[in-house]
C-alpha cells in the first residue's frame, strides 16, 4: 500500500493562490472555542464560523465555494466541518457566523451542504481526546462557473464538481488539540 501525504491539496489540480484573511482565524494559530464544537463536547465550544474575506482572486470568476475540512480525524476520509456552495462572484467576505443557518447570512443563490455530522450548518472543531493535533483548513475555491449542485449534494461530490471548476484557491491552515 502506498500512502498519500495527509493533505487536502495532494489529489487536486494546480490553480493560482489568492489572499484569505480572518479576524478569527491566524494562518498556523490554534482555533479558539468560538470555533470549537459543543455540539460534539467541547466545553465552551460555540460552533461560529470565522469571519473571511478575500481578494485576489482570478477576474473570470463567476462563483465561490467556500469548504472547513480536517484531514487529521481518524477516518479514512477526514472530517468535513462546512461547505458552502455557489457563493456569488462579488461576495468577498462572510462575517462570523455565516455557517448558522438561523444567522440568515447568506446571499440568494448560496447553500450549505451536509457536514459529517449530517447537518447543513458549520461544526466546529472537536479532536478525540489523545489523538494528537489536528489541522484545519478553511478553504475559498474561486469557480469558473456556479456548480449548480443543490443541498442534498455531499462535501465530497461538492469537492469532485469544484477540481473540474475550480480556477484559484485560498486557505487558513490552523490547528486544534482536544480540549
């Protein structure tokens, strides 16, 4: 058997990198409890999506998807914690709290799939306690066209339609221990 690197990116094509930023979130930095999930037990944990913004991104753009995914947790196909679809070409920036469906956040057009805990919503982060740090990665893929996909569509179909749309990607790469 041969073993892949542990990395969202290693299956996936070469695109030009634009510029995330967060007043949450620190490229590297461990995520707070605002960001932790108690829905899943973490102690203080609020389940609130990061604030993001972004530019840079290829002029030919005409959507986004917007994903948080895990790559660490002890599955054979990471932990996906949000994924957002079709957001609108000229929305560059979600405030906080975007991933709660009740925050009525979101542009016409956009939706939020299932999470691996089976709800359209954002699940923050819980690592299983004695499994080590986790990293988590908060990803807008710039899209040639919308996907056109609906909210019965799975993170990883949604992830399948964005390498054949996909045109620029941005990313936080941030980390968290069981709490």
């Amino acid at each position: 058997m041969t073993e892949q690197p542990n990395s969202p990116f290693w299956n996936l094509q070469d695109v030009p990198r634009f510029d995330l930023v967060s007043t949450d979130i620190a490229q590297g930095q461990e995520l707070g409890l605002a960001q932790c999930s108690a829905a899943m037990g973490v102690e203080g944990g609020q389940d609130r999506s990061p604030q993001l913004s972004w530019s840079g991104f290829p002029p030919e753009t005409k959507a986004f998807v917007v994903t948080a995914f895990d790559p660490d947790a002890p599955t054979g196909s990471g932990f996906w914690h949000w994924t957002l679809a079709d957001l609108p070409a000229d929305v560059t920036e979600l405030p906080a709290d975007a991933g709660n469906p009740d925050a009525n956040a979101l542009p016409d057009g956009a939706y939020m799939v299932r999470n691996d805990t089976g709800e359209p919503r954002f699940v923050g982060a819980a690592p299983p306690e004695g499994h080590g740090p986790h990293r988590y990665f908060f990803i807008v893929h710039a899209l040639s066209e919308p996907l056109g996909l609906d909210e019965s569509a799975s993170p990883a179909y949604v992830g399948f339609n964005v390498f054949f749309k996909g045109i620029g990607r941005a990313w936080i790469e941030t980390t968290s221990e069981a709490k």
